[in-house]
C-alpha cells in the first residue's frame, strides 16, 4: 500500500521505531476483503514505514494498533 499512498501524492515515512517481526492489530471496516475476518485482526509486521499524509481521494479501510 506505501507503493500506491506514494504513487498518488502521499508520503510515507518511518514508523520511529522498529516493528520487524512484531505482531499488531488491524481494525478494519469488515466490508469486502476483510469480511469474515477477526476484529482486531492480528498481523504479522515485516516494515517499520507508515503513510504519513494520505491522498485526499482514499478512502481509509483500517487502521493499525500499534
């Protein structure tokens, strides 16, 4: 997602702490690609990046719990 935040005039930046390998927790709409899923949902981090200034245009889906 970084790729197409960038891609679309966002800015993606460093988390300012090191997440490789750590899980979180994703809270999403449950609509479409996260329906049936568990909510929070439990991911595995493999960057420490996060989208600093979104494109007015998106719409956002989830946010993660640090």
């Amino acid at each position: 997602h970084q790729a197409i935040v960038e891609a679309y005039g966002g800015i993606i930046g460093y988390a300012g702490e090191i997440f490789h390998g750590r899980a979180s927790f994703i809270n999403h709409d449950g609509l479409e690609m996260f329906e049936g899923l568990p909510h929070p949902l439990p991911v595995a981090r493999y960057h420490s990046l996060i989208c600093d200034k979104i494109p007015k245009n998106f719409i956002i889906t989830l946010t993660l719990t640090i």
